[in-house]
C-alpha cells in the first residue's frame, strides 16, 4: 500500500537493496516495464532476507530470483562501489525527475511525465504548480518528507493501541490487525496498513446498513486526533495521514473494513511478503484451490472456483492446502 518500500539498512545487503530498488523504481516510472520492475523487486526482496553478507555475483545467484544479469550487476558493484547504469540514469535529467515525482504520493508515471513536460523540474518547482495537483497530490506533496521517512516499530505500537482503544469504544466487538512488515515483525515500515472487521459485516451484509461503518471509524480517529488528513474514503477503504500528536511525524495510514468471513484471507494476504504470498497462491493451485484476499476456493474439473471455504484462522488456510504454517515474522 505505500508509495515506496525500501529494505531496512539493518539487513547485510542493503546496499545491494537499495541499487535494485532504484532499478526498479526506473523501470516502473520511466521505461514502463513492469516484468523487469518485479524481478528486481523480487531479487531486493530475496537479499534483504538473506541471513549473510553476499560476497560475490557467484554466490547471490545461488539464491532464487537472481539470475545472471544481477548477479553480473552485484559484481560490478563489488568491484566499483557504484553501478554504471545507475550512474547513466542519474545523468538523464528526465528520468531523475520522473522518478522522484513519483516519490509524491498520489503521483504516478503518467502524471509525472505530464508535469515534467510542463516544465516541472522539482518539489520545490512542483509546490508552485499545485493547481495542477489533485487532493491527494497536493497533501502528499505537503507530507512529502514526512512520508520518505521510515516508521520505527515502537511508533506504529503506540499508533495501534490509539486505534484500538477508540475503535473498541464504538464497539468492543470491532478487531483490527496492522498488517505489512510491522506484522511480519520489522524494526520499521514504509507505511501503515490496518484491517479491521466485525463479526456483525459479512460478506452477505455488505449493504446499505453497513456502509457508514468506516466512515464512523475514520471520523472517531479524526475528532481523537490521530488522523490528519483524508485522501480518500469509500465503504471498505480509507487512505490517509496520521500522526502520534503535534509536532510528530506524518505518516501515511491505509485502513481496510474487511468482511469477517473474509478477514483472516485479507490478513494473510497483506501480512505479506510478496513473495511468500506468491509461494502460498502456487501451493494452493498444485492442491486443487485458488487463493487470494478474499477468499480460499476449491477448483472444479473445469478449472471454476467453488464457495468459499470456511475460514477461522490464518492456520486454517494452511491446513486446507497442506502446507506448513509459519509465523508471520517467518514470511519475510
């Protein structure tokens, strides 16, 4: 759900991480190119989870996800201290630009390259211009530093307990799950990802009756001050600003109102990693089920998705597809 989820320099490979990030990053924003955007996510993410510093192409291309062309681009790096794609990148003004104003959220390529075209060179440039900026553009422009900012654990622990504690104050019955790396048990994240049900929504009374329920809990944490800013708000979703007390950080903060009957598949699935959720989908495909946020369902002959399976737990979608449960801070 953020704008941009950069490995923790913690991890012995960060810098390697971070060269492919930028990769990516490029390739998403500028040449359009999604499937190279995934492989180089994918080798990030498979380096930042690699117990031990990576000491040669040889040796990270022994790691699933990393094929030659990184492996060569790990060696250069090694050797130089510096990548010379990365340096031609950096001299292309265009690029540069585009990339970073995709840093703004709410700022996608094609708005990028439309402001670059308008002579837009800066976020500096980019806060005299914002007549051309949507609502969500213009605070996330606003928050622009705030948001490149990393969330430390303890702070989303004291976000989550706000949460909680005024959620359960229109309704005890109300759960809420903060998903995404901090769930995963990180030492910080990008952003903050909250799921939240009740045993009373399901996916039969998704209707009418129901369709003020985020918005009750969105105004609770707004007239309690923790929410800031709202970009946007429908039924299910809200995506937004949030912020300890005055004079905090900004963060940014996604809030998800999740069917019960569909809520430990969600949880699941936004837990993350990426990855791992990839692994968990092929599994399910080779016992006969499709799996996704919503739902877990066997396949008929025909290859047509049955009724959900019941599910109660995480550790129910699991046992259903015969695979090993593994805690959440085991997924990374």
């Amino acid at each position: 759900m953020s704008k941009r989820k950069k490995p923790s320099e913690d991890n012995s490979n960060h810098d390697f991480c971070d060269f492919l990030i930028e990769l990516a990053d490029y390739e998403k924003n500028v040449n359009r190119n999604i499937h190279k955007h995934n492989v180089y996510r994918k080798a990030a993410n498979v380096l930042a989870n690699h117990p031990t510093r990576i000491t040669s192409g040889k040796e990270a291309q022994k790691l699933d996800g990393i094929g030659k062309k990184i492996a060569k681009k790990i060696d250069e790096f090694l050797q130089t201290g510096k990548l010379q794609k990365l340096e031609n990148i950096h001299n292309d003004e265009k690029a540069s630009v585009i990339n970073l104003l995709t840093q703004v959220s709410g700022i996608g390529p094609a708005k990028a390259r439309n402001l670059v075209e308008m002579d837009i060179r800066s976020i500096d440039d980019l806060r005299k211009h914002t007549d051309k900026l949507t609502h969500h553009q213009v605070v996330g422009l606003r928050y622009f530093e705030d948001f490149q900012k990393r969330i430390p654990r303890v702070e989303i622990e004291e976000i989550e307990k706000i949460m909680k504690c005024e959620v359960e104050k229109l309704d005890e019955d109300y759960e809420i799950t903060i998903c995404g790396s901090y769930r995963r048990g990180q030492p910080e994240s990008g952003d903050i990802d909250a799921l939240i049900t009740h045993p009373h929504y399901t996916s039969e009374m998704c209707n009418k009756q129901n369709k003020d329920r985020l918005k009750t809990i969105v105004n609770t944490l707004e007239k309690c001050g923790l929410i800031t800013d709202v970009l946007s708000l429908g039924d299910t979703k809200f995506m937004g600003a949030c912020r300890l007390n005055e004079g905090a950080t900004t963060r940014r903060l996604d809030i998800r109102l999740t069917p019960c009957d569909q809520y430990y598949c969600c949880v699941l699935y936004f837990t993350g990693s990426d990855i791992f959720n990839k692994t968990m989908r092929a599994h399910a495909n080779e016992k006969g089920f499709t799996l996704n946020e919503h739902s877990l369902r066997p396949l008929g002959s025909t290859g047509v998705p049955g009724e959900p399976v019941p599910i109660s737990s995480e550790k129910d979608i699991f046992d259903c597809i015969e695979y090993e449960y593994r805690e959440p801070q085991n997924r990374n």
